[in-house]
C-alpha cells in the first residue's frame, strides 16, 4: 500500500539524496513545496516525491542547470494534463514514423 505522505528521511532514501539538498531544492524550485505536519517535519505527498526524481533526473541524468531545470519544470505539460487526441495524434505519428523506417 501507497503512503499519502512520506518524512523527508523517506524521500531522501527514494531518491538517494540527502535532506540537505531537498531543502535546498525547495528553495530553488517553486512547486516543491512539502507542508508540515503539526510536530513541524516536512511531509511529502506523492506528487512532490515524483518532483523530486524528476529534478533529480534533469539535474544529475540530463545535466541541465538549476535554473535550466526550473525552466523545464515551468514549461513541460505533464502527459496526463494533454487532450486524448493529441497522445492518440502523436501515437499514430510515431507508427508512421517506424513503418517508415521498417
């Protein structure tokens, strides 16, 4: 079972980082932005855990700057956020591309 929120010492364990560079992160990037639980720790929902390996992706595997990245994160359109139609368009591209290529 899937926990609603996780401690920081959790997601830094997921992500192999240490809590230092999470709470830098969340000084450098907007979106991260984990509540407090009433003992005032950090608590992560899975929405900001899937954030934090999508920053470390485009930090460490993509090379890209902070502020690259930040960028990144402010433009890119989430797949799940895209009409039907256009994953179904972009689908029958790619086909068409391979049957090309074949």
């Amino acid at each position: 079972m899937e926990k609603l929120f996780y401690k920081i010492g959790e997601v830094g364990k997921l992500a192999e980082l240490e809590p230092y560079v999470l709470r830098f992160w969340e000084s450098e990037f907007p979106s991260l932005s984990p509540k407090k639980n009433t003992g005032g720790q950090r608590v992560y929902s899975k929405k900001e855990v899937d954030l934090v390996l999508e920053i470390k992706r485009l930090l460490y595997k993509e090379g890209l700057t902070i502020s690259g990245a930040r960028k990144m994160l402010q433009t890119r359109k989430p797949l799940r956020d895209l009409p039907e139609g256009t994953l179904g368009e972009v689908k029958k591209e790619l086909e068409e591309l391979l049957a090309i290529l074949a």
